[in-house]
C-alpha cells in the first residue's frame, strides 16, 4: 500500500525535490506552499514519476489552514504516513535593518509554522500510534551567522522545540516518530526571491549542494528516525562540530568573513520577495526546485551516502584503518 506524505514548502527547493522522490516511490504525496504555479508543475512531476498527488495552497504560519489541508489529505488518501515540515521564508540583513513585522513574519513561517504543521500530524497520528515527521533543519540551527538571524533564531527554537516533544514522545512509548534533517547551504530559488537589504546579490555560503542531495537525507531521515538527527553534507558536519568545540573562534572568523561570503558580485535581485506573499502571485511562473547556483553546486555528498549507509561506512573505516596500520607496521619494520 502507497504512503501518503505531506509536505509543506513543497513549491520549490528541498520541498520540491523531496516531492520527487515519493513520487518516483508511488507514494501519495500532499504538496503544501502559498505558491500555486509552483504547487500545480510540483503535483505533474509527481504524477509523471508515478505517484498521485494533491495540490492544497496553504501558508504555515496559519493552524487553521493546515488544518483542513491535513483534513483534506486524509479524505483524498487516508491515514497520513510521513509529515514533512519544509516551509520556511527569511530576511537577509542586519538585525537593526529589520522591521518588527518582517522579524515577526520570518519567525511565524519558519519556526511556528513548523510547530503548525507538528500539532496538525501529531493530532492525526498519535490516536492511531503510528507515523513519522520530519522536520526539515539547518546547520544555522546550531552555529548562527551574521545577517540571518530571524532564519538563524527559527531554526534554533525548531532544534529546542523538536527535542523536548521527542522527550513527551518517548515518556508515552508512543510509535510515532520524529527527526530533523540539518541541511547546509542548498542551490534553491529562495536566494532570489528572500526579501534582502544586502548591497550585492545574496548566496548561501559555499559549499554549495543540490537540491537532491537534501531531498535524499530527508527522506532517508524519514524511513529511518529513530535518530534524533541527521547530518546531511559534510559542511553541517564541519559547521556543528567546529561550533561545538571552538564557538569563541568561530564567532571571529564569522564576524570577518561571514558579509562577503553570503554575497555574489551581482546586482541584488530586482523583483519582489516572498515573505508576505509567493512570488509566482505576481510572476505565474514555476520556481522550480533549482536556485541559480547550478555551476557550483555539488550534486552529491559522500558524507550523507556513508550516512544513509553506515554498515558500509563502518567496514570502510575499518578497512581505512587497517590499511594505515599495515602500512606504519611495514614502515617501522623497514626501517
């Protein structure tokens, strides 16, 4: 029997590559964003792949709407399997050049909104015992950089949220599950549509990887969360890891390097963001899952293959380390 997923921010991006990949599964896959031609091209690659899908426009930072989105999923397709929380949209700028409305605006979508969308599946899933949900991460939930709070605070109260709800999860040994995928920086259209107050055009600092590689750790993340977490990429590894051990330092290196690095050499982008409204309201175009950094982007990630594999990362560190060893062995006797 087909699993029925719910994605939110299923428009472009991650969300929309995640989409992808249930469909090619024949899933049953619930697409959710504010964006309808971004929806409507996301619901005919899924059904082209082979699974069935159901458009319902909707904003997260609404319960209510998520609501019924959630109600019209199951009516269309039953219990839900797997809620993916995806949605998110953000402001790149000092925190002074910030206004209240847009702070509140950036914070309801990408940290409320993920609280919404949590209450709706655990509302559907925790009576039958049974389901997943993913929470779609960032490495900027655990190190925060310079010109992303707003996207930086979310992303660290969806970590603190999601880790005491895990906690009332296990103290009811309930069957439903959750886990959070922490992402790096991703080649997705939100860098030319964020609402951005930066000289230059923004980017998300290198590495960069494709959409597919995120989409890949999510729903690996969702066949298997038992995990608290996920690393997806070996930058988020690097980035967390380097935090952990030496903020101090890293707060420095950040302060001097962290303007220039999230910034191209181009204009900044011309049209109108997506923090109160889609883009594609005003443009009718389908963002895709893409952003404009394809030349630079890693299509793969040999951290998150080893990740979604650990057998096989366990015996090539094993073999790794025999080698090395046979090697100082051979060395030592030589000498």
């Amino acid at each position: 029997m087909p699993q029925t997923v719910v994605i939110t921010g299923a428009s472009a991006g991650i969300g929309r590559a995640t989409a992808r990949l249930y469909g090619k599964r024949g899933a049953n896959v619930v697409l959710i964003a504010r964006g309808q031609a971004g929806l409507e091209a996301a619901a005919e690659e899924v059904e082209s792949l082979g699974g069935h899908a159901l458009v319902h426009p909707c904003d997260t930072a609404d319960a209510q709407q998520l609501e019924m989105a959630a109600d019209a999923a199951e009516q269309a397709f039953g219990a839900i399997d797997v809620w993916i929380n995806c949605a998110f949209t953000s402001v790149f700028a000092p925190f002074d050049d910030i206004t209240a409305e847009e702070y509140d605006r950036a914070t309801q979508v990408t940290y409320l909104g993920f609280v919404n969308g949590t209450r709706t599946a655990l509302k559907r899933m925790l009576p039958r015992d049974r389901g997943t949900i993913v929470q779609v991460g960032s490495a900027l939930g655990e190190r925060a950089i310079p010109l992303q709070s707003a996207y930086c605070g979310a992303k660290h109260a969806v970590n603190g949220f999601t880790s005491s709800l895990r906690t009332e999860l296990l103290h009811r040994g309930s069957q439903v599950h959750i886990t959070i995928a922490q992402m790096p920086a991703v080649n997705t259209p939100q860098f030319s549509w964020v609402l951005s107050r930066l000289p230059r055009h923004p980017q998300p600092v290198p590495p960069i990887y494709q959409p597919e590689v995120a989409a890949r750790g999510v729903v690996h993340a969702a066949d298997h969360p038992r995990r608290k977490q996920y690393y997806i990429g070996a930058s988020t590894v690097a980035t967390i890891w380097a935090n952990r051990l030496a903020p101090a330092i890293l707060d420095r290196y950040l302060a001097r390097t962290g303007f220039d690095a999230q910034q191209t050499d181009q204009q900044p982008p011309s049209g109108e963001s997506n923090l109160f409204a889609p883009v594609d309201r005003s443009q009718g175009e389908d963002p895709g899952a893409h952003g404009i950094f394809d030349d630079v982007a890693h299509s793969r990630s040999f951290q998150a293959a080893l990740a979604r594999h650990p057998i096989a990362a366990a015996s090539s560190l094993t073999f790794g380390a025999a080698a090395v060893g046979a090697f100082l062995s051979k060395r030592n006797r030589a000498r």
